[in-house]
C-alpha cells in the first residue's frame, strides 16, 4: 500500500469510528468495514437464527453488494419489489410484505457526522419499513452517503441521490436531466416522502447499520 493510500484509508477509519460512535449513542448497533465483501458478510451474520423471511427496500447498495443471491443461495424467503412487470396490485402486496418480513435490509440516502440519517421515498414503502414494522432493520451504507450536517444531508437527497436514481427509473424529471433538483410538482416526481432518524425506533428490536469504506449506491 503507498503512502497516499495509507493516509487516505486513515482518513475513513478515524471518521468512520466517529461516525459509528455517534450512532451507538443513538441506539443503533453501528460497524465500519472497509469494503463491500466484508459488509455482505457482516450483514450475513447479523440475520437472526429464526429468521424466515427477508424485505429488501429500493436499493441500489444492497444489489451492488450481491447480497441478493447471497440470501437467496442461504434458503430464505427474499420479497423485493424490483421485479419487472408486476401489475400496481402486485407491486402494493409486495411492498406490503416488506415491511413485514423479519428482517428488513435498505440503505439510506445520507448519514449524518453526529450519526443520524435521512431516506427519500416515491411510494413511502422503505420510509414506513426503515422506522416501523421489521423486528430487525440491516442498513448498509457507502461512504460516499457521510454529510457534515441534515442540512446537507437534505441537500444531497435532492442534488445527488434523486437524479441518479430519477436516472436509473428513467423518471420524467428535472433532476434526471439537470443533475439537480428544482423542486418540481410533476406526476413523476420520485421524491415525495422524506424520513429522518435521530434515534433507533422504540419497537424495533435491532437496528444495525454497517458503515462501508468504499462508495455504495447513489
Ligand atoms: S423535487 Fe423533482 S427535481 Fe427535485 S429531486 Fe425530487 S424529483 Fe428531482
């Protein structure tokens, strides 16, 4: 490893430890990992023994990181929305089943220094799954999400995630052209609800978040 690439991964793991301290604080069981095959393991031994069934949010993290086909080689009940062709009574039952699982994976679209963290949703599936339902909620989340402030944590949804993922959905928006948000009004407007943690929701039992030393996701 040269001398930058040293100095650059102490760079993540002082912020990182910080970072993870701050949530700890706040009641989530927080881990920093430096790359995306050791957080795929990571999230892997965190699924409780008696789990059956598994939600996975919209997330680009947790598809980048082959956590899908690893859950699915291991037997479990995966349900995910992301599948083309469902009717919107299908896509609605699915999502229902979701926030029911077991276990809910997702990541967030920014982590705050001082340890909290803000998702945006079109249709509200993963903001209802990420603060009430799952027993266990496995947020991963790529360094490339880390913000100073919710300020900027804000400004990132609408500047950084959202057009990326407009993009991706090939949404009919500003931002999927402009790379920026300009607060638009439209029927394709993908960002419509917006949560911020500041703690570990009450009713759920584990709430983990692996913090990863590599960019993941929008
Ligand atoms: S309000 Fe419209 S332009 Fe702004 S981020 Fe959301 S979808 Fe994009």
């Amino acid at each position: 490893m040269s001398m930058f690439q040293d100095i650059r991964k102490w760079y993540r793991e002082v912020t990182a430890y910080r970072v993870v301290d701050s949530l700890r604080k706040r009641g989530f069981e927080a881990f920093y990992v430096e790359s995306k095959i050791e957080a795929k393991d990571l999230a892997l031994r965190l699924i409780p023994s008696n789990t059956v069934t598994i939600g996975v949010g919209g997330s680009v993290t947790i598809r980048e990181i082959g956590l899908l086909e690893a859950l699915s080689d291991k037997g479990y009940r995966v349900t995910h929305h992301w599948i083309e062709g469902l009717s919107g009574d299908e896509s609605r039952r699915v999502r229902l089943e979701e926030i029911n699982a077991d276990v809910f994976l997702t990541s967030v679209n920014a982590l705050t220094l001082d340890g909290r963290f803000i998702l945006v949703d079109g249709v509200g599936n993963r903001v209802a799954a990420s603060a009430f339902g799952p027993k266990t909620v496995i947020a991963i989340v790529g360094f490339n999400k880390l913000v100073p402030d919710l300020d900027y944590g804000l400004w990132r949804v609408k500047n950084v995630a959202m057009p990326m993922n407009a993009r991706r959905l090939k949404l009919d928006t500003p931002c999927a052209k402009l790379g920026y948000c300009t607060e638009c009004q439209g029927t394709s407007r993908g960002c419509r609800a917006t949560l911020i943690l500041d703690m570990k929701p009450s009713m759920t039992e584990h709430y983990y978040l692996i913090l990863v030393g590599e960019d993941l996701g929008f």
